[in-house]
C-alpha cells in the first residue's frame, strides 16, 4: 500500500501537480479541492500552523517521514508539507493515505 502511494506522489510531482514547503502549502490551504498531507514527523509547530492556517480542512498524515516524503517526490531536501492541486490525483492518494493513517492511528 505504501508504495503505490510513494508512486502516485512522484507521478503527482511529475505531473506538476503538487506543491512542497510549508509557504507554498500555506498559500493553498484556502483553495477547494487541495489535498493537504504532512509527513508523520512533521514538527509540532508545523502542525499547529498548517493546521490554524487551514482552518477546517483536513490534513492527514503520510506513513511517511521527511526523508522518505522528498526520496518519494524526487526531492533533496526533507519535505514535511506537501498538498496536492488536481482532483484525479486526490481522489486516488486519499482513501490510501486515509487507509494508512487508520492502521497506524495518530492523534496530535
């Protein structure tokens, strides 16, 4: 399961579809339709200021940390927020993410 969505997230950035960094996913958290995700150890701070800028959008959390979050996407440098802007690919890495997130329950 995990590595479908590794696969999807490096198709997603491929496809130039998603967006990386706190700023840059800070920017979106107000557009429908953007799929917000965190990687599982994203800083507390992040969490708490993703989460007041987002407002009442969900965020979930990857099966993934930083490291493996930007080895997914093809980046160098860890990446703790990633949101993803088209409906298709939301649709699909949703109910995996959902999915794992549920066999390894997360509470902040």
């Amino acid at each position: 399961m995990t590595e479908k969505l590794i696969g999807l997230l490096g198709m997603c950035r491929r496809a130039g579809k998603l967006t990386m960094g706190f700023d840059a996913v800070a920017a979106l958290c107000g557009q429908d339709g953007v799929l917000l995700l965190l990687a599982n150890d994203a800083s507390p701070r992040t969490v708490k200021e993703l989460r007041f800028r987002a407002k009442h959008a969900r965020l979930y959390r990857l099966p993934l940390s930083k490291e493996e979050a930007a080895h997914a996407i093809g980046s160098h440098k860890p990446v703790a927020c990633l949101a993803v802007t088209d409906n298709g690919f939301s649709r699909a890495i949703c109910p995996l993410v959902f999915e794992l997130e549920e066999e390894s329950h997360y509470d902040d």
